[in-house]
C-alpha cells in the first residue's frame, strides 16, 4: 500500500558531484530552505568521489553561489547544512545495501545521473529492497531525455515497470513547474470568455518559441548526437501542444489530467517519411559576432550533423483542431531569449466600412515564459484622439516576482514530489507519444545535413518555409512583450 507523506522523509540524490545536482538541484532544495519550505526534510548526497562531509557541504555551497547565483545567509546555511549526509557509493548492489541502511521510513531516490545509468541505477536500487513500500513510501525520480526514440524510450519504461510500480516514477520535465506553465490552464478552464474561442473556428495559428542566446556552454558531451528535436522539441515544446490542446478536464484528476494530454498529443496527425522536408526544418550555429560555429565548440566533431535549431510544423486532427497548424521552433544562439506559446486568432468576420481607420488584426494571446513570465492578450481598441480609428493594445498580466530561472521550477517540482502530487510529472505513455510523432522526422534526419545560420540570428532561413500564406513567425529582436502585427 503507498503512503502519501511523512514528516521526515529522506530524498537522495544520487550523482550529486554532476553538473545538473550543483547546478540546479541543491540551488532549488537550497531556495525552498530560505523559503522554510523543507520540512523535516533529510538530504543524502550519494556519490562516488572520496570526499568528507565537509568537502561535500563545500561544493554544494560553490553550486549554490557561483553557479546559480544564490547569496548564502549564514544562518539559513547552518539549517540546509544540518540537513545533508553524505554517503560514498557507485551504481552496485553492495553501495546500494549500505546505502538501505542509511534510509528509515519514506524516500525519494534522484537519480542525477547520465540517462544511460536510468535502468543500472532503477534496478540496482530496487534489488537493494529499495523500492519496497513496507517501511515508508518510495519514489524514484528520473530526467529527460527518456530515451532518444521511441523504441529506447518504451524500453526504458518496460525496465523501470519491472522493478518500479508506475505510481512511484517520477519524470521531471521542468517546464512543467513554471509558473506560467501552469497558468496555462488554469487561465484556459478559469475563464468563460476564452474557451469557447479556443479552436480552429477562431484560432488561425498556434506558435510556440523557445529561443535561446546560449550556445553549447561546454555540454558536447550530452548534445552531440542528441540535438534541438530531441533536447527540446521532444519534451518541453510538446508538453506545451499537449496544455494548450487539450480538452478540459472533468475534475483535477491526476489520471484524467494525463489522459487528456495524452489525447491530444494521440490526435496529431503521424508524419510520413514524405511529410517530413515540408514540415520539419534543422539548422546549425556557424559562427557569428557573438560567438564561434557550432562545429568549433570543444568536443564537438568536426563534421557533425547534430541540430542546434528545430522547427515543425503539426497538424491536430479532431474537431477542436482540424486546419489550424500549430508551429514550433527552438534553437541556440539566437538573437535573443524568447520563450511563448502565442495564439494568433482569425481576423473578426467583417471590417466595418465607411472609415479607412478601422483596421482591426486578428487578436493574439501570449503566454510568455522568458524574458517575461506574463500573459499577454492583444486586442483592438479605439485610439485616443478626435478620429475615429483603431489602434492595437497589449494587456498584459505580469509574473515577473516568480522567477523564471531553471532551479525555481524546480523548487516547484520538489515539492510536488514530496507531497505525492503527481499532476506535473509525465507519465510514460505521453512520452511515448511525443516520441511517436517525433520518430519519422529524426529517422529521416539521420542522412543530410542541417542548414547553417549565423549565431545571433532568428535562425536558418528554411524555417519560413514551413508557414502558410498569412503566418509569419515572430521577429526574435522585437520587443520582448509581443506587440501585434
Ligand atoms: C533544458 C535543455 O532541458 O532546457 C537545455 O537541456 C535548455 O538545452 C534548457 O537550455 C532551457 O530551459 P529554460 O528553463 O532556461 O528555458
């Protein structure tokens, strides 16, 4: 029988000398400390470095400050600190017994840990008894990519279901714990006036942007060979088709809550090998004023066809759907930092006649991620003055005391784990079929090459092609608040 909570339960991290524990996992548990968010939470820093303790404490200090940029109060330190063990171990069943006996009562097991060590470690720990329930709840957490296809993301599952009950996996994509995210639907099921517009009788276009300034920030060796389509697209962009196209749910129900994303990411229609050059575009960094050529990064081989620019263009096939595209692009070393899901309605069935000032333009709404966490309706309004004319409008909701960094959606998301609040996480069925529609467009990829634009760019030119007459995609350097077209 699972058990919903506890007051001191235990998470380990196990791999908490990698880049991804410094970086943004103790940042986050740091975070909820200030924010007297943990509890009586325990903390076991699982690794296989010879260090103390004290050494241990150090370089989750140094990620804390230097690499996510947290001041460190003492006093809060002295708290976080208290918290934390360390405990020497690798991925092996004799590590994993010392590590059972550490663990009293309920337990989060993170594994931090190079997606190729998911099923080593899932299983290691299970053998270790680990994942037995009779003492306490047991949860195991893992991170994209779950897989790199569709047929090493269902086997990745089948591994974990041997060993782990689907109930206790945790799949952390953090997009889900943004605040404006989550605002997705609450504000589309909130609101009287928007859904009954939110189809393809009123909404013309869907556009969904991630747009990065970075480049590869020495990650050669987990992006060579995985690429945008699958680092970004696959997950984050495909959790956001799934929020924005879902029908609306009954009751706040975990299952029906994935049963609906799930629906919706079943609805789009399958590519064909044909469909691909007309509705997936590739591009690669070359070198620009702001940085050197993809090809140029350390680790990276000289010849290498990994994408650092995707764009897709989907089709919905059911009734709420049926003719409105919706486009989807992310990228590295763009000309700016861009994050939104935009829906771009049709224009209003009639332009009234009689005065040439009336030019309304369809109505757009932005729910904007970075730089930004806000929601943004465009709408027309009459322009002040003693003409009669109109002019275009921006109202704009802004949620820029949540912080948009990586390791406060994690915070979110910690949480959530804890108190068994499953409704951000994936299930395996949704990705499997974000793989499912993504499988035809990286077969076909596995030959050519991508195109190559400037860093500092919007990115390789092929994308437009993707568009109908009367789309456009948004211009990365204007203004970051979307301004109607
Ligand atoms: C990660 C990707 O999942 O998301 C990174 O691996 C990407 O390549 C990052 O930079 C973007 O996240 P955010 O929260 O900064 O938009």
């Amino acid at each position: 029988m699972a058990h919903t909570g506890s007051m001191n339960p235990t998470l380990v991290v196990l791999g908490a000398s990698g880049d991804m524990a410094r970086r943004l996992l103790f940042p986050a548990l740091f975070g909820l400390e200030q924010q007297k968010r943990l509890g009586g939470l325990r903390i076991v820093a699982y690794a296989r470095r010879d260090w103390t303790r004290q050494q241990c404490l150090d370089i989750i200090a140094e990620g804390i400050t230097d690499l996510a940029g947290l001041e460190i109060a003492k006093s809060t330190w002295a708290r976080f600190a208290r918290r934390v063990s360390f405990v020497k171990g690798d991925l092996i069943a004799e590590d994993f017994r010392q590590l059972h006996e550490c663990i009293e009562g309920d337990a989060a097991f993170y594994l931090a840990l190079p997606p190729d060590l998911f099923p080593t470690a899932a299983k290691g720990l299970a053998e270790a008894g680990l994942s037995s329930e009779t003492k306490g709840w047991r949860r195991l957490v893992i991170e994209k990519p779950f897989g790199v296809d569709l047929d090493s993301a269902v086997g990745l599952n089948k591994s974990l279901h041997t060993d782990w009950d689907e109930q206790q996996l945790f799949r952390i994509d953090h997009y889900l714990g943004k605040e404006t995210v989550q605002n997705i639907l609450v504000f589309r099921f909130a609101n009287r006036f928007l859904e009954p517009v939110l189809n393809c009788n009123h909404v013309d276009y869907i556009q969904i942007t991630a747009a990065e300034t970075l480049g590869l920030e020495g990650r050669a060796g987990y992006y060579e060979g995985i690429g945008a389509m699958r680092d970004m697209l696959q997950s984050h962009l495909m959790q956001l088709v799934a929020l924005v196209a879902m029908e609306p749910l009954a009751k706040w129900d975990n299952d029906l809550l994935h049963d609906h994303k799930v629906e919706a990411l079943r609805s789009v229609r399958p590519l064909r090998p044909a469909d691909v050059k007309k509705q997936a575009v590739r591009g690669q960094y070359g070198a620009g004023s702001d940085g050197v050529a993809y090809l140029d990064e350390p680790g990276v081989e000289k010849n290498s066809t990994t994408e650092t620019f995707a764009a897709l263009k989907l089709h919905i096939d059911n009734w709420r759907w049926a003719g409105t595209p919706i486009y989807l692009r992310s990228g590295k070393r763009l000309a700016s930092n861009l994050t939104e899901v935009a829906i771009h309605f049709r224009q209003p069935p009639f332009h009234l006649p009689g005065n040439d000032g009336f030019v309304p333009t369809g109505n757009r709404l932005v729910f904007q991620l970075r730089p930004h966490e806000s929601i943004n309706l465009a709408v027309e309004a009459r322009a002040p003055g003693f003409t009669m004319r109109t002019e275009s409008l921006m109202l704009h909701a802004d949620y820029e005391e949540s912080s948009t960094s990586a390791s406060a959606s994690y915070r979110q998301l910690i949480l959530d784990l804890l108190e068994n609040e499953r409704t951000a996480f994936l299930r395996f069925d949704e990705v499997e079929w974000a793989w499912r529609i993504l499988d035809p467009v990286l077969k076909a990829w596995s030959k050519g090459k991508p195109e190559s634009y400037e860093s500092g760019s919007d990115g390789p030119e092929g994308q437009h092609s993707l568009l109908q007459s009367g789309h456009r995609w948004r211009d990365l350097t204007e203004d970051p608040l979307p301004k109607h077209d």
